[in-house]
C-alpha cells in the first residue's frame, strides 16, 4: 500500500481529555481511507498543563500519568488513554508517528543564579551587556513524579538560554558555561544565529543532557513502541545532535525507525538541502517550499502557473527525503506561521502530494474532519475559523490507495491545466489525474495499449461521462473549472 500519514491534530483540538478515546474510535475508518501511519500531538506534560498543545515541554517522562502543572491527564487524555490509542491504530497496521520536542524546556520548578549577557533578538550573535547574574526558572526537579522513571534534574548548566530574567524585562539572555563557546552552530545565518528559540533552550553540547535525552527517547518508545518520530524544531538544534540521538535511538530499539524534521524555510529549498547534508539523510524533511509554491497558488488564483508548482521543491530534487503536505498546524489561520491554502485550491493540492509517485504525503486532520475555532489574530480582535473538510478528500484518499500506482506520464503543457498518468502494475489499475486553476479543460493523455477498450469513470464525481479508451491506448480526459478529476478503471 502506498504511504500516507495523517497529522491527527491542529493547534485548536478541543482539550478535556478526549482526543486518544476519539482517535482510536477512528482507526478502522482512517484503515478503509488508507491511512499508515499517523503523527500523533506532543503527549507529555507542558507547562500549560492540561490546556497545552504540548510545544512547552515541561517533562518528558509524564504522559499524563501525575499530577503536574494542575492536572493529571494531558490536553490530550492519560497515559493509559495514550497507549490504549497507539494500540487500537497499530492493530489495524497503523503506525503511529510520536512528537518529539527536545529544543526547549518551559514551566521550570525553581529560580537559579548564574551569569548570562543578554543579545540582540534580531542578531543574537551581537551583545547588548557585559556578563551580569541574573535569576531565571532553570531547575526542574518534577516534584510531583520525583525520580520516578529518572531522577535527572535539570539546572542551567543545561540550557544555553532564556527569555525570562527576574526583574530584566523582556529579552533573550545567553548562558555563560564551559560546555561551549556562544550558540549552537546551526545550518543558516537568521537572525545571526537561530539556535535560541524560546523558553529554556537545551544545550546539546551538555553530555549529560544527551545522555539523558539517549536515556528517554529508549524509555519512549517502550511506553507505546513508536514506529518513527517527527521532530520539532530542528532549525534550531545542532545537525550533529539528531545524527547521534537518531542513530542511539535506531540502535537501542533495533528498528530502522522513520523520522522526518520540521525544519520550516518557506521558498528556501537551498537550507533544507544544507541541513540533510550535514545530518547525512539521516531524516526526511516537511517540504515547506512546495507547501509555499501550493499556498502561492492558492490565493494567485489562474494567474498562477501550474506547471512551476514543483520548481525548487524538496519532492522534485530529494523525493526520497521529502514529506509533502498542504497544511499543519503552524500555517493554519490566526497561527505564527499563517499560510493556509485557500479552500478552492484544498482538493487541486491534495491531487498533487497524494496522487503522483513521489514524496510521502501527509495529510491534516481538519482536512478530513473539519473543524471550528475561536481565538485572537495578531490585531487583537477574536475570530471564529471554520475549516470545512476538503470536497473529495475521501476519494483522493481511496484513490491513492488504490490506483496511484506504477510509471508516470506526466502532460504538463498548459500553465492553467496539468494532468498525468499513474500507468499501475501487477497488483492495481492505474488512474489518469486533470486539473485546473481556471477553466473546464479536456486532455488527450495515453494510458497505455493494456488499457484499450476499458471504460473510465471520474471517481471524484464530477463528471457523470464515462470516457472508454481508445485501441492506441489515448483518450480524452476532463476535469472542471478549478478542481481535479481522477479517472479510474470501471470495473
């Protein structure tokens, strides 16, 4: 079966304990869609407590398992809710997909004492003190698991810097400590030097605190025996670091396990390409230039050209390293990284990461379920969103799971109108794909002689025609003014 990984959640999944109980209620149904695996949300505790999305880690050894930051159950639910899902997905041969946020710590036990020099936010290789003491939240000492699992405490000597100085205002503040000179070295040059994020920004180069994170990537996955990871931030974290934790975790569980990297560089293929290099291929990164060509595309309208859609994209030089997606959770409205496809656009987008034969597509929750929300945008008013489900998403799912298979032709003559033929193989028929950002088009595309005389419906429904192909194996296939049709073999 063809790959296909959903992310299950978005940064306004409803909390109160319930989302594990629902997720496993959906694990035969995402089974029929043709769902593999699935990316499950951050599930230990935040410093948010039981409202957090999970991107504030407070400890990574309770998932939702004691009583911490107020409550016992994540957002999310408890662990034995946790593992209960991870079962109920894995059983039907779902893998599950785990979270792992090990930039940053938030919601630190207590204050500590040390010397540090804050720097400029938009250069943070550039100072704007001399080293002065400051008093900052950097002791985690987890007083409600104690050395339950691990009796690790976590003091400043383990991070590199904070954004909270008692009594200094806002500001970033760069640790002074021997386990290195300055940041981090990381791939790119913004803002001087991106390894400071937010929080408490771990310091990697702290043996101490790689044997720990060595330690509990282990323990993690023998909790729900994760089948790969999908890694937060790790723009901000040292390619050396993932290369070692990546290969002690693949060698501790003895499983080649997937990971893929949120290294977001929106139209900057060059940095995505830096940062395999440096950690060897060792993961596959979330395309984010394709997802700006696509979210381009969407609000540009016909005077988009379809046949640039893959231009400086991950999937059209790395496919083998590339997870394609339209949205996530950062790009959806009233988020930091706001870029959502226009909705007109969803199903044209969703065509081109599910339906051709590269990249690993990974497809978000409201796409398939919708969903509604409130909350602030950055002018401070309140919105309500709604986030219908995608036309056809049910379709496109079933169809990559069942014909997007074998060689591909692709027709890409027309700025406004693309199609391709997924020529199939031994096991499924194939399917031919036609869309347009403008006008109804029909398409002359060859399936191929084997095909001669056999009768193809558009599965998305949008034509009630039948197309039969002809005995040079060429037909005419249609499509609608600004959507996709997938045509299949009647059988």
């Amino acid at each position: 079966m063809n790959p296909t990984m959903l992310q299950s959640f978005h940064w306004y999944t409803p909390g109160e304990s319930t989302f594990y109980e629902e997720l496993a209620k959906r694990a035969e149904y995402l089974k029929d869609l043709g769902i593999t695996q699935v990316w499950m949300p951050p599930a230990y505790k935040s410093a948010g407590g039981g409202y957090s999305v999970g991107y504030d880690p407070y400890d990574l050894f309770d998932l939702g398992e004691f009583d911490q930051k107020g409550t016992i159950p994540t957002k999310y639910g408890s662990k034995e809710q946790y593992i209960k899902a991870c079962k109920a997905l894995q059983e039907k041969g779902i893998g599950v997909i785990a979270d792992i946020v090990i930039n940053h710590k938030a919601g630190g036990d207590e204050l500590e004492r040390f010397h540090a020099v804050k720097v400029d936010p938009s250069n943070r290789q550039q100072n704007l003190s001399e080293p002065f003491e400051i008093e900052s939240y950097t002791k985690f000492t987890f007083p409600g698991r104690g050395n339950t699992y691990s009796d690790f405490v976590w003091n400043f000597t383990c991070f590199s810097g904070v954004d909270y100085a008692e009594g200094q205002g806002d500001g970033i503040f760069q640790i002074i400590h021997d386990h290195g000179e300055g940041w981090e070295e990381v791939i790119g040059d913004e803002k001087g030097n991106y390894d400071y994020l937010m929080y408490n920004d771990i310091e990697h180069r702290n043996p101490n605190v790689r044997q720990e994170l060595n330690y509990w990537g282990k323990w993690y996955h023998d909790q729900i025996f994760f089948d790969g990871v999908r890694l937060d931030a790790v723009k901000h974290q040292s390619p050396d670091f993932y290369k070692e934790w990546l290969n002690n975790l693949r060698s501790n569980t003895g499983k080649n396990l997937f990971a893929v990297g949120e290294y977001w560089a929106p139209g900057h293929l060059p940095l995505l390409l830096d940062y395999i290099e440096a950690t060897e291929g060792c993961m596959s990164l979330f395309d984010s230039s394709l997802h700006h060509n696509i979210h381009t595309a969407s609000v540009s309208g016909e005077a988009y050209d379809l046949r640039r859609i893959f231009d400086d994209t991950l999937v059209s030089t790395l496919p083998l390293l590339s997870v394609t997606l339209t949205d996530n959770h950062d790009t959806q409205p009233l988020q930091q990284l706001e870029a959502p496809v226009e909705p007109w656009f969803k199903p044209i987008a969703y065509a081109l990461i599910l339906l051709r034969k590269d990249g690993y597509p990974c497809v978000f929750e409201p796409d398939v379920f919708g969903a509604v929300y409130k909350d602030h945008g950055k002018d401070g008013q309140e919105y309500e969103i709604f986030l219908d489900k995608v036309p056809g998403i049910e379709a496109l799912l079933r169809a990559r799971k069942d014909y997007a298979y074998g060689e591909q032709t692709d027709y890409f003559q027309d700025a406004n109108c693309l199609g391709w033929v997924r020529h199939g193989d031994k096991e499924h028929s194939g399917c031919a794909v036609v869309l347009s950002n403008k006008d109804a088009y029909q398409k002359p595309m060859e399936m191929g002689t084997l095909y001669a005389g056999k009768i193809f419906y558009d599965s998305m429904g949008h034509s009630k025609e039948k197309i039969t192909v002809g005995q040079d194996g060429w037909a005419q296939f249609s499509c609608p003014a600004g959507g996709v049709s997938v045509w299949v073999v009647q059988e």
